[in-house]
C-alpha cells in the first residue's frame, strides 16, 4: 500500500497558532500530503497522507513546533489516498469538550500500555468507558465497554456526571479507564474525571489505533472495526483497511446487514437517513451517485469529486480572506497598545 497516514497530536500551548497556519499548509500542499489538521492554543491534532518522503517533510516541520519535538504519531498505510484535500484550521479546541480548564498538560488519567491493557480490563472492578460517538461505538468496542450513546464528545460531561454514582456503584474500589480512537478525547475525559474527584483514572496510551497495531488478533479483546476519519471508513487489526462503506447522504457506516436492507439505495439513503430527507436531496443524491457510475464507466472523476474540488477552491478563498482580515484587525491592535 503506497500511501503512508500519520494520526497526531499534541497538547502544547501555542501563543499564536494563527502564525502556525500558513506555513504548515504551504509545505503540505509542496509535498502533495492532504488530510485535516487542527491548531488551537492547546496545541495540534489531525491525520495526514502521502508519500512516505512528504509525511516526513510535513513531520520534521511540526517536531520544531513549540513543545512538539517528541510528538507521537500513529502510522498506517492505505492503497490510494484517503482525504480529498489538505486543510489547516484554527479552532478554539483541538478537541472539543467545552469545559473550561479541562487542562492535560496539569492533570491527566494514568497511561496504560496496550501491552497492559487486557490485564486492566480482565480486573473485576474496572469499569470501561468508550468515550466515541455513538455511530462509531456501533462499528467496533471492547468487550464489556460501556457505550454512553454520545452524538458528539461535547456531550460526554454532562454523560458521565448524570451517570457517576451509577457506574462507580459497579466496582468494589472503582477503577475507571477509558478509550477513544487515537487518545486525544481521552485525555481530555479523564483530566475531567480527575477534576471530578476520582483517583483511579485510567486510559489507553496511543487510543485503538495503538491496540490494534500493536497486539495480535488471537490476544485482542477488541470486537469488531475502528471508525477512522478519512475514506478507508475503518480499519482493523495490524491498522488493515476494514470492510465497511460510508452512506453518501448521512455519512454513517454500513455494515452487510445495512446494505441488505430494503431502506438502503446506493448514494441516495441507508436505514439511518431513509424518510429523514426531502425528495429534493434524494433527487440530488441519486444524480450524483447516477453521474459517479457514469465516470466510473469511462475511467473519468466523478462529478461529486469535482464539486469537492470546486467547494475546497472556494473554501480556500474564504479561509484567507478571514486569516488576512485577522492579521489586519491584531495589526490595529498592536498599534493601539504601542
């Protein structure tokens, strides 16, 4: 597989990420490296492809980063590219919980290596949390993990503390651990639960990601696939490209039984998003998956990927225009303290 796919992240505290942006993605796009990452004050988190030569490139650069030069990263490989473009943004959180003062650099859960992990989960009185969204728990989990049916890790706090004297009630000594794809939620949710007051805070060191790269199928607890975000949708044990397809419409995962369904129509609807649409999006979706078919048969891109394209370029514009108006507005700043 010749695309190489770097999974990152670092909580660190960048004074300016703004300053970050630019040439971070200038030297993606010179080295032909796509994917998504994330910059805030607290530091970076994304995934990347390309070639082995541009990922390093892109790599050396974020190790000179301020509090990044040992930033671990999680490698796995791909048959063709999994992101449509390269994109750099600036947000509040490079994970967002939404709780102020949820600091990992101050407090954090105990790391446990994959190699350690089964050992914690086969205790009797561990309680395991799966702090993913829910569509994602449904692809794959743990044995034995508790699922908090999340649409989004926002709502993860108000979660566990509706349910902490429930969960804690399970456990002789309540010991908790937690698990997310690649580690980032997780070191959020257990500096939360240490904020919270519980001393045995555990979770998995490098996420799934690290489990499933690292210990053999025939030792693994884990059941099922990991839900990625790019367009291998999952992967398995070894880091292997998984079996499932993402529903063009509502972008949640199918299984077999999914794609067996009446409710499901290829491109148009699945048996999550059936009856929830209006005629004139599954008008639109069927045009496209009609026009995918149709370059498919001639060796063309399809039109979906050249709207992609066309929405990227002006997405693009958009994104500088907002940086240049930022840096105009901190220039008028910098002035007025001067």
């Amino acid at each position: 597989m010749p695309i190489c796919v770097a999974a990152l992240y670092r909580f660190t505290t960048f004074e300016d990420p703004a300053s970050i942006r630019t040439p971070l993605r200038t030297l993606c796009e010179e080295n032909g490296v796509k994917g998504i990452l994330l910059l805030a004050r607290e530091g970076i988190n994304g995934t990347i492809a390309g070639s082995d030569a541009g990922i390093q490139a892109v790599l050396t650069h974020i190790r000179q980063l301020p509090g990044c030069a040992d930033i671990e990263v999680k490698f796995s490989r791909a048959p063709s590219m999994p992101f449509l473009r390269m994109k750099v943004r600036l947000k509040k959180e490079i994970v967002t919980m939404g709780i102020e003062g949820t600091d990992p650099n101050h407090i954090v859960g105990t790391y446990i290596a994959p190699k350690d992990w089964n050992a914690l989960l086969e205790h009797p009185d561990t309680i395991l949390i799966d702090t993913r969204n829910d569509y994602e728990v449904a692809v794959g989990t743990f044995e034995g993990a508790v699922d908090p049916k999340i649409k989004t890790f926002r709502e993860f706090p108000e979660w566990f503390r509706q349910n902490r004297d429930r969960l804690l009630a399970q456990g002789r000594k309540p010991r908790v651990a937690m698990f997310c794809t690649g580690g980032i939620r997780c070191e959020k949710s257990t500096a939360f639960a240490k904020a919270e007051g519980l001393d045995e805070v555990y979770h998995l060191e490098g996420g799934i990601l690290k489990y499933l790269e690292t210990i053999p199928q025939e030792e693994s607890l884990w059941r099922g696939e990991c839900f990625v975000f790019d367009q291998r949708v999952t992967v398995g044990h070894g880091l292997k490209p998984g079996n499932l397809e993402l529903c063009h419409a509502c972008r949640v995962p199918l299984s077999p039984e999914d794609k067996s369904s009446p409710l499901y129509e290829q491109g148009v609807s699945c048996p999550h998003c059936h009856g929830t649409q209006s005629e004139r999006n599954r008008a639109r979706h069927a045009e496209r998956e009609r026009q995918a078919q149709l370059a498919a048969e001639r060796g063309e891109a399809h039109l979906g990927m050249n709207m992609e394209q066309e929405r990227a370029r002006k997405r693009k514009l958009r994104e500088d225009e907002i940086e240049r108006q930022q840096a105009l507005r901190q220039g008028v700043l910098d002035r007025l303290r001067d």
